[in-house]
C-alpha cells in the first residue's frame, strides 16, 4: 500500500486542510477507478489515528481500495454555529476535491463511510443525509444520539455543554433537526434507496445508550442496521477488531 500525507487549501474552512490517503501499491488501469472508503476519526484524534492505533493499511491491502482520512477537529462534522463549516468541508469538499487528486470512483456502489466515536456520527450522518451517495456506511461505538442530551442537560458539564453550544447551536433545538440522526432515520424510512448500515458498541463503553436508542428507532420505522454489542469499552483493540469486520462486510465489487 502506499500513504499519502495529503495538505490542500480548504475554501470551506478558509485554511489548510489535511488528510491522510491509503492507495494501493499497483497502478490502476487507465480508466479504472478505485472504491473508497472515507474513514472518519473520534474527537480527541486527528488524520493520523487510524494508522497509528490500527492495521487499517494491512487490512485493506489485498481489497484494492482507497481510504481517505481527513481531519476535522472537535467539530462533530458540523457547519459549527461558532466555528467552521466542517459538514460542507468533508461531505462535499473533500469527496470532490479527493476524486480530482486520485482516481477514486464517483459511484454510488463504490462509495463507502466509516468511524469511530464522533466519527461514528459524522459516519451515518453522511449516508442519512446522502442515501443516494453511499452503498454502506458504518459507526464503530458512535456518539449517534446527540439530539438525546439536550433532553437530560443536567448530565452534561457546563464547559462540555458550552462546546456542544458552540458547535450545534442551542441543544435544545436539535431534535428534529439535520444534526439528529434519529430524525434523519426516520426520514431514510420513506426513501426507497438506503444504504447498508454496519453499527457496534461495547457493553461497557458510555455511548452503549445512544447505540441503543439509534437503533431501536430504525428497528421501529423498518430501517435495516447490521449491529451488535459485545464485551468492551472505548477502546482501541475492539475498534481495530471492528474495522477489519468493517472491511469484510462492505459489498465491494468482485466479492459479492
């Protein structure tokens, strides 16, 4: 495999951006475009994490796939309300800006999202909000009921609720809204194009009740999620286990 440090300038975020990119070693064809898997990190991490922590570049090496790893700070992948516009950076710019640089395919079936934590979120809030974009999509212990604090304020830090403020606006207008993924399930219930959706937590990890409360929701409007629980917390090795289980489940073309 080969890993690229990718450093372009950003008009959504009016900086310089970074990115890490995994090709694989042989040349592509002439015409020939690879899938792509955008693999998201959590919020005390960076570009650099996945390779840091896991084998993602061994794991990926026999599939011929593209893994595209942007960083985005503590934004939740959000058009923050005080802050930068991190949504339209990595759902629009850096999709475009990577398939103008590498020869990753535009195609539906041959686009896919993954991450872990906050990149959970961002994750299914991706394919929610773009069914017509990705063929499957999957959070690794997400933090994907964040509509759901703003019920129970009284469990959340005042300085922690002060960065999700500066963040997502006012917690208490989020349910309902784009950054609810809830809502955007039950908006995927009356989209006849969806894609798959992979989701793990662990049993002992603190975000086992968001997973919980995402998935009895699609359960309830007849959206399919592959997920399951098992034993672990917030953890490196079960992410590293799960990312592997990730790559083997994705309907990459030739395997399936």
């Amino acid at each position: 495999m080969a890993l690229l440090h990718w450093n372009f300038f950003s008009q959504a975020l009016g900086v310089c951006a970074s990115a890490n990119v995994i090709l694989p070693q042989e040349p592509v064809e002439r015409g020939k475009k690879l899938p792509v898997l955008f693999l998201l990190h959590g919020l005390s991490d960076d570009h650099t994490i996945w390779q840091r922590r896991t084998a993602i570049e061994r794991y990926v090496e026999p599939l011929g796939i593209a893994v595209v790893m942007p960083a985005v700070n503590r934004s939740f992948y959000t058009n923050m309300a005080h802050g930068a516009r991190y949504w339209d950076f990595v759902s629009e710019e850096v999709p475009r800006l990577a398939r103008a640089f590498f020869p990753l395919s535009d195609k539906r079936a041959d686009t896919f999202v993954a991450g872990l934590s906050m990149g959970g979120y961002g994750a299914f809030k991706m394919a929610l909000s773009h069914p017509d974009r990705y063929a499957a999509a999957a959070s690794l212990s997400g933090a994907v009921d964040m509509a759901g604090r703003a019920h129970a304020p009284d469990r959340i830090d005042p300085l922690r609720r002060k960065e999700l403020e500066d963040t997502f606006g006012p917690l208490e207008a989020m349910p309902g809204s784009d950054n609810d993924l809830l809502h955007l399930v039950d908006q995927l219930a009356a989209r006849k194009r969806r894609p798959m959706l992979y989701q793990w937590c662990g049993t002992e990890d603190g975000l086992l009740e968001h997973n919980e409360n995402l998935y009895k929701r699609a359960k309830k409007c007849g959206v399919h999620i592959d997920y399951s629980k098992g034993p672990g917390g917030h953890t490196w090795d079960k992410w590293d286990e799960q990312i592997e289980k990730v790559l083997a489940w994705l309907p990459l073309k030739g395997r399936r």
